[in-house]
C-alpha cells in the first residue's frame, strides 16, 4: 500500500515538472520578463536590506553569541516558553529579515546548541521582514512615507510578540528544556567572519534564485488573472510593489505579515532537518498577516497619518479576478505545488 502511494506520487511530482517544463517553454516572454523582474527585486531591495544580517546570523551562531544567563532564560520563558539562546534567533527574524530568523534557528541546532524540539518551537515565530525592507524598501522608497515604514515594522514586532504568546500555550504540554539533544558539534578550520560570509553569499544566491523563480512564475498566472493580490500568495516584495500603486497599506501590511510562499520555501530550506508541522506554521502565517494588518490599521488612525497620493501612483488597483480558465488552472497548480512542499515526510 505504501509503495503504490508512493508511485503515485512520483506520477505526479513528474507531470507537475512536465507542466512547469511545458509553461516556461510556452510562456517564455513572461518568464524572462519574470526573471528580469526578480533579479531587479534581488539587487535593488533584498540583497542591500539582508545580506548585512544574513551574515550576521551566521557569525552568531558560529561564534556563539546569544543570550545566555539565568535573567534572559527566565525571561524569555515568561514570554514565550523559550530559552535564551532561541530567543536571539527570534529577534534576529524580526530585524533580520524573513530568512533569516530561520537560518539561525537552522545554525544553532546544527552546532549543537539548541534542542530539536527548542528549535521546532522558535521556527513558528521568528519571521519578520526587518527594517530595512520595511522602512526603506516600503516606507521610504514604495510610499514616501518613513512614517508608514515605522508602522509596519511596529506592527510586525507586536504580531510576533502576540503569536510567541500563543505559541507557548499551544506548545505547553511539551518539554523545551535546555540541554543540548543534538550532540553534532562542527569545528571550524579558519576564520569565523570569512565562514559566516561565504555561507551567507551561498544563502543569498540560494534566495535569489528561489525569487526569480516565483518572479517567473508569478508573471504567467498575472498574464490571465489579473489582480495584485496573486503577488500577495506568492511573493512579498512583488506584492508590495505592486499594491503600493493603490496605496492600499491593510494589504501592505498582510503581504508582509504572510510573508508568501517563495519565502515559505527559503524558510524550509534554512531549517534543514529540523521537522515543523508546516500546516501549523501556514496557519501562524496567515494569523500574523491579519494581525498585522489590524495592528497597522489601528495605528495609522490613532497617530492620524495621512498617506498622500504622489505622482508615482500607477492607477487604480483591478480587485476582482478574471475568468480566465488559463489563469485559474496556473494558480490551481501553484496551491498543488505548495501542498506538496508541505507533505510531512
């Protein structure tokens, strides 16, 4: 029985890559397009806002900086039911950027220095887009407006606190004690700062090239489906670029909270073997996206921002979905193509 549901499922993993391999064949003006829109979005906005924190991460791990003592274990504890060393993991998701709150978590267990079962807890939490994705790519050069960035990054920091909270009620039956399960120490042959750039430069190819993918990707279904709310599902920074055109800041604020699936798939790659229940970790997604729209709604009427229209705007944003059979069918097969990624092995 086993064996033939894993027959079918090797059927169909290879008539989805036949599909994938047929579109961008067919679609080839859109991929390229796609590609050339991704690498843009690499080098103008991910690279210059992640790669510094990417790198620092790494050398966190490696070096062993984190917060050790009675004072920040118990602290963290009260919060979310972390200790200390996983709890530098989830700040550093929130400042850091969306990878790499993950990479740390992937970088301390493989160390030896967290629990599989610490580092499965902190996995669900330590996502952010940062500040310099949030306050410069969105507030300042999206909208014109750094008070919007502020915003967003406030919001953010308030959704992850909210769901560390829920976190730790929703994991109360399990033990997170501090010793160490995983007992692979890796000894380093040369200098700690040159390890810590050079994996952080093969992380950051490794992104890229995840980015223009769903870039690619994206720019098919968007040729019959025409709403900027696809970009929100699949990939953060497309979203955002887009829905700034209508200045819609709630669903600014969602796509950054969700995070999309191309930044789903870094955050799996950077875990590594650490196994999460990846449903649950979906639902905290699209919890911290409402949350931090609610968040941002409310503040931006509390401080009474206004958010001008500049000259920029590109027009009215199209809310409603085509009917395109086409469209639908690509985005039918991206949802199928998640569902698979998200198959607990």
């Amino acid at each position: 029985m086993y064996k033939k549901r894993l027959a079918d499922n090797s059927q169909i993993k290879l008539l989805l890559i036949i599909t994938l391999a047929a579109a961008a064949i067919f679609f080839s003006k859109e991929v390229s397009g796609g590609i050339y829109k991704g690498i843009y979005f690499c080098v103008e906005v991910l690279i210059p806002s992640l790669f510094p924190f990417m790198v620092i991460s790494t050398l966190s791990a490696k070096s062993g900086m984190r917060f050790k003592g009675k004072k920040f274990n118990k602290t963290a504890n009260i919060l979310f039911g972390l200790n200390g060393e996983t709890l530098f993991s989830v700040i550093l998701g929130i400042f850091g950027g969306y990878p790499v709150g993950a990479r740390s978590i992937g970088a301390l267990y493989k160390q030896g220095k967290i629990s599989i079962s610490e580092a499965e807890k902190a996995s669900y939490i330590a996502l952010g887009a940062g500040p310099g994705f949030l306050i410069t790519f969105v507030g300042i050069k999206l909208l014109n407006n750094i008070e919007i960035g502020i915003i967003l990054l406030t919001s953010q920091i308030c959704s992850v606190f909210l769901l560390g909270i829920l976190n730790k009620f929703i994991f109360l039956k399990k033990e997170y004690n501090s010793f160490i399960e995983n007992k692979r120490a890796v000894k380093h042959s040369g200098n700690l700062f040159i390890e810590s750039v050079t994996d952080a430069v093969y992380s950051a190819m490794e992104m890229c090239a995840i980015v223009c993918v769903f870039s690619a990707f994206l720019s098919v279904i968007e040729k019959y489906i025409q709403s900027d709310y696809v970009s929100v599902f699949m990939e953060v920074t497309a979203a955002c670029n887009k829905l700034s055109s209508g200045v819609n800041i709630p669903a600014i604020a969602f796509a950054v909270g969700f995070g999309g699936v191309c930044v789903h798939f870094q955050v799996f790659q950077a875990l590594g073997n650490i196994k999460i229940n990846k449903l649950l970790y979906f639902f905290y997604r699209i919890l911290q996206g409402v949350i931090t729209a609610l968040i941002t709604t409310a503040l931006i009427k509390i401080f009474d921002i206004t958010i001008p229209v500049f000259s920029s705007v590109k027009g009215n944003l199209t809310l409603g979905l085509s009917t395109s059979v086409i469209g639908s069918c690509l985005l039918v097969l991206t949802g199928i193509c998640f569902i698979f990624s998200i198959q607990e092995e």
